[in-house]
C-alpha cells in the first residue's frame, strides 16, 4: 500500500492530468467555427467586423501589454488590452466614429457622457464635419470636460442623474434638429465598440477568460457579440463597481433593473444597461463579479505603480474583479491560466484622482 506522501503525490498528479485535460479541451474548443447567435439581437458579429473595416482609419490598434509582477499576484497570464492608448483616452471612440459615419448627412450629433464618449463623440464630429453638442453632469472631471471643449463641442451642464442626463439631451437634440447618439444602447455604438474584441483576439490566440468593466453595456455588449461568435468557449466576465451594480442585479434576477445614484470613484461606469445592452448581457456574458471601492482604489493604483500606466478607476475595476477572490474561487488558474482584460481608458484629473487613491 502506498505511503501517506505517495498517495498525496499520486492525488496531486491526477489532479494536475485533469487540469491539463480540461485546458486541452477548452483550447480545442476556442478554435471551432464560429457559431450562429440568436437572432434578435440588436448587433450582429457582421456589425462588428464591418465597423471595424469602417473605423481602421481613424481608430489606433492599441497594444496588448503584460506584467509579471501582476501575472505573480494573479497566479496566472494576464493580457492588458491598452485602450488607455487610444484616441480621446479610451475605447468609446470606436464607437463614436462608428455611429457618426453613418449619422444622416450634415446632422449635428447629440449625447449625454460623464466624459469619455463627450470626448469621442466631439472628436468624432469634427472628423466628419458636423457640430456636437454634449450633455455633462457638473460633477464631470475638469479634465474631461477641457477636452471635449477642446474637440470643439458645445457643452450643456446638468444634474448628475441619470434622469437628468436624458432629459438635457432631449431637449438639445430637439433643440438643433441633431442626431442623438446613447452612449452605450445606440447599436452603431455597442458594434464600434466590439472592434476591442476584434483586435484582443487576433492579439491573442490563447485567451481562456475576458474580463471587461461594465458601466451601460456597450463595451461588453459589443465585445461578447463578437467574442462568443469566434470562440464560444471563451468566458466573457464583467466587472461592476458593488455601488452601481445594477448588470449584476440584473443577472441574478433576470430581469433588467436599475440602482439609485449613488457614487462611484468609477465614475464611468455609474450609467445602465439599456434596451439593447441588456438582452446581450442576459444571453451572453457568463457572469458579471463586483468588488467594491477600496478594491477599486487599490488595482487603479497598482496599475500605475507596477506598469505605469496612469488607467481611469473604470479600468481599474476589471483589474481589482481579476484579482478578487471571487474571481480566483469561480475560474481558478489552473483551469483558466491566460486571462484578458480591458483597460478601458485613462481619462482623470490627476490632482483629485490622486487624492482618493493614495488618501
């Protein structure tokens, strides 16, 4: 009869044969055909590969990057999708761009943002000639704010709600007869966005998780349309501030729901899933995790010490979800050794975002 040590020796061996086993499927499943999606979506992977022949031109193809201090603390591969290096500072000008070069002709171009797709959208306008009139809570980072002002694009300040937001922009786009772009539910937008996944994957061919932070859907939505259809074993996770989690309550109740206004230092993701995001997310995304605002704080500031990269706290709340227990519990790394993440953008105001980091 084996000893004590060579029975743990004989368990842990069978344990790690399983493990590899399981990766061996998995990566044998990432690379089927692509599979048919359910048809009442609002975008199609079709969209997707379109609008990213449609925006080549006037988009960067941002890099993918990799820590091993980071890959350390995860206990796996971790590939950054660096979309902090994109025009405006994030990834909403895929879809800004997307959406304006299909806007009607000479249409001036509406939206309501708490920054980040102001700016897109602002620059995308003065790409394709048109005004932009956008729609800001007061609470908008200065930073932000100067840049959209920057791109040429009239500003109309509001409360910071969500009511608010829509109510301003409505009447603005009735106001000038404009083009009214949603941040994240108008279909050309979750499409542009999608051009993110387009990219990762032909970046990296192993990824066995895709983690992406979830404000109103449209980087997610886009992403899993995408993602799902080239590799439908690939798991799409979403990552949620705990103080604005209504993709998560959605989920667990199957149902959309809202949240209150309620604060968040992810400011960009304080905005909710839509009519169109939704029904992507319920369908597609396999799990939305949250963490709450300290672990936000801390993987926003890991991210600048350990890569030096200045990320907003958005894109640090797919860094905390990917280092978060849950995360480990649910897709432990022997199962899921390489794992993407987007980082979404690094629009802040350094001064004040310095101060709630390292208070």
């Amino acid at each position: 009869m084996p000893s004590k040590a060579q029975q743990r020796y004989l368990l842990a061996s069978a344990v790690a044969g399983v493990a590899a086993a399981i990766r061996i499927i998995r990566r044998r499943n990432m690379h089927t055909p692509p599979k048919p999606l359910p048809s009442n979506f609002p975008v199609t992977p079709a969209d997707v590969v379109d609008a990213a022949n449609r925006v080549k031109p006037h988009v960067h193809r941002t890099p993918v990057l990799t820590c091993n201090g980071l890959d350390e603390l995860a206990g796996r591969s971790l590939k950054f999708k660096c979309e902090v290096f994109q025009r405006t500072g994030s990834f909403k000008i895929r879809g800004a761009t997307n959406a304006a070069l299909q806007a009607p002709e000479n249409a001036p171009l509406v939206t309501h943002s708490s920054g980040n797709h102001a700016q897109a959208l602002a620059l995308a306008a003065r790409s394709t000639g048109r005004e932009a009139h956008v729609v800001m809570p007061r609470t908008a980072p200065a930073v932000k704010r100067a840049a959209v002002e920057g791109y040429g694009a009239q500003i109309t300040l509001c409360e910071p709600t969500n009511a608010a937001r829509a109510e301003a922009a409505q009447k603005k786009t009735e106001e000038v007869a404009g083009y009214f772009v949603h941040p994240s539910n108008e279909p050309r937008v979750i499409s542009g966005q999608g051009t993110v996944a387009y990219e990762f994957l032909e970046q990296c061919a192993d990824l066995d998780a895709l983690v992406v932070p979830v404000g109103g859907g449209g980087l997610i939505g886009g992403i899993a349309v995408y993602a799902k259809w080239k590799r439908p074993s690939l798991k799409i996770i979403g990552a949620e501030p705990a103080n604005v989690d209504d993709a998560y309550r959605s989920k667990q109740k199957g149902e959309l729901v809202g949240h209150d206004d309620r604060d968040s230092v992810a400011d960009g993701l304080k905005t909710l899933l839509g009519s169109n995001t939704w029904p992507i997310v319920r369908d597609l995304v396999d799990e939305i995790i949250i963490v709450d605002e300290s672990e936000i704080k801390n993987a926003t500031a890991l991210i600048w010490g350990r890569m030096k990269l200045c990320i907003e706290p958005s894109a640090g709340v797919g860094v905390a979800c990917v280092l978060s227990e849950a995360f480990r519990a649910k897709y432990p790394a022997e199962a899921y050794p390489t794992v993407g993440v987007v980082l979404c953008g690094g629009n802040l105001d350094l001064a004040k975002a310095s101060q709630k980091l390292f208070a």
